[in-house]
C-alpha cells in the first residue's frame, strides 16, 4: 500500500463530471435516431471544449468549470423534456467479520 493523503474535492468540478457522466450515459442508452442524442452528444462536445486544458488541475482548469457547467446544465435542457421513468433504489452494506472490525468502525 503506498502513502496515505488526505485530499479536499471540488463540490463544482464533482458536480460538473457527475452531470457530464449521466448525460453520456443518457445518450448512450437511447436510440441513435433520437434527436436528443444527438443534442446530448453535442452539450458534452461543447462543454468539455470550454474546459482550460491548459494546466490540468491548476486555476485555470478549475476556474473554467463553472462556465462549462452552465453550458453543459443549457444543453442538456436544450435536448428536451425530462425522461418519465421511476428510479427506484436499495442500498446495501455490511461488516466483513472475518476484518474484526469493531462495532464504532
């Protein structure tokens, strides 16, 4: 196992990339026929180029993600009305015994 570090996450650029994921994932699941793959596709192209690439990470980076966001947010409406589909959701975990982790872990 290498070091350990404690990092801090960028609530902005998390936001960004969970968006940009479910969008791709969206297009890839629906018809290619579907105007609005397209429309999705094309959201991502777009927002992904306003990204400063420049430096990857640096200030510049971070300090493209909101404008890209906000593009990414318009083209995503842009692709039409929200899909009428029900998620529903059950999580599951549990406590490896064979570890002995304590009860407070």
């Amino acid at each position: 196992m290498g070091q350990c570090s404690l990092v801090q996450i960028d609530v902005p650029t998390r936001n960004f990339i969970k968006t940009a994921r479910i969008a791709l994932g969206v297009a890839n699941a629906i018809d290619e026929d579907d105007p609005a793959h397209g429309w999705l596709l094309n959201a991502l192209t777009t927002a992904f180029n306003h990204l400063n690439l420049h430096e990857p990470f640096g200030e510049g980076f971070y300090r493209s993600i909101p404008a890209a966001y906000q593009l990414l947010q318009e083209g995503i409406a842009d692709a039409g009305p929200q899909l009428d589909v029900d998620l529903v959701v059950v999580g599951h975990a549990h406590i490896d015994l064979a570890w002995l982790w304590t009860l407070t872990q």
